[in-house]
C-alpha cells in the first residue's frame, strides 16, 4: 500500500483529534502503519517555541505538513490534526504531500461553546482572550474537501465510516467484506467525489 496523509482541519473543539485518533485504530486493524500528527502534541515539541502570530501559526503547520509527507512517501499513513486556518497553507501542504485527503470538521461556534470544558470560547468571545481561532481570529474553512464531518450531528462511527469509505473509494484502502454503510450515505460520498473530479 502505498501511504497518504489524511488531514483533519477544522476549530478547537470540533472533534479532529477524536476523529484521527478513532480512524488510527481502524487502519490499524486494516494492517497500515500509521502515524497521527497532534496539533497539541506538535507544539509541546516540534514547534516548542512558537507563538500564536499568523507566521507561527504558518511555521507550525508546514513542519506538520513537511512530516505528513516525509511518511507519506514512506508509505506510512500520516493523520494530521490541527485546527490549520488558512487556507494557503494547507493548499501548500496539498500539493507537497499528493496524495492527501482534506477531513473538516464542521461545527457552529455556540456548539463549540457548550462543550467547550475550559470556557475558552466563552471568554474570547467576552474579549477575556484575543487571537482566538473563529472569534477574533480568522479560520478560513476548506472550500473542496473530501469529508465534511457534521460533529454536531454526526455520531463518532458516522463520521469514521464516511471517512474510511471515502478512502475505499478513492482506492487509498482496500475495502473490507461485512463493511456497511448506507445506501443513502454511499451515495453523497460518491456524488461529493463526482464532483471533486476523482470518480
């Protein structure tokens, strides 16, 4: 098998590591060497040192997008997951890597804000914190992704499924007899992939 970068943008909050970590374990399973690339974890060290400024900000997420294709063409499965705001840069990361599948977690701010343990969001939007991602501070939301997860309406394994099976589709995974999906939802993955010009 040859290995691709799946990589999960979207706020804080929104379910990317969850989502990585559960997609880990099923191509896991699946037999795949894969590596997840944390957006926290790479900043304890990685990008010890950088600040929140829109160039470190930038500096972080190309060294995330310079080791997603390092194992990449190593035929590993690299996951990325860091909130990754503009658009430029994960567009750079895109045609760096190749073969990269672009997961966004989707989810409305008051969403965010309930289940936000912390009360960051809260106080960003009391102006207690400046540079907050999707407050005060820019995230530019992915025009063509592959996925699109609705974290506030999708379950979990809903997600992980329309994920996996788009990487069966795309021909990244092979699929795997007793794997079920919707008719309904196999349908919108394959359309969305229509559209996208791979199918």
């Amino acid at each position: 098998m040859k290995g691709f970068t799946l990589w999960f943008t979207g706020l804080s909050g929104s379910g990317k590591s969850t989502l990585a970590r559960e997609c880990e374990g099923v191509l896991l399973e699946r037999g795949l060497k894969v590596e997840v690339l944390d957006g926290d974890v790479v900043r304890t060290n990685l990008s010890k040192g950088l600040g929140f400024s829109k160039e470190d900000r930038d500096i972080n997420i190309r060294r995330i997008g310079f080791v997603c294709n390092l194992l990449t063409r190593n035929e590993v499965v690299a996951i990325g997951a860091a909130i990754s705001p503009y658009k430029a840069i994960r567009d750079e990361n895109r045609k760096l890597i190749g073969r990269f599948v672009e997961v966004y977690c989707e989810c409305p701010i008051p969403v965010l804000s309930d289940r936000d343990p912390k009360g960051l969001y809260k106080k960003a939007i009391a102006g207690e914190i400046k540079g907050f991602t999707g407050v005060d501070d820019p995230y530019e939301s992915p025009e063509k992704p592959e996925v699109i997860c609705h974290t506030d309406r999708e379950t979990v394994q809903e997600s992980v499924a329309k994920i996996i099976q788009t990487l069966e589709l795309l021909g990244y995974i092979p699929p795997v007899a007793g794997s079920e999906y919707s008719a309904e939802e196999s349908a919108k993955i394959k359309q969305r992939l229509k559209d996208l010009g791979y199918i």
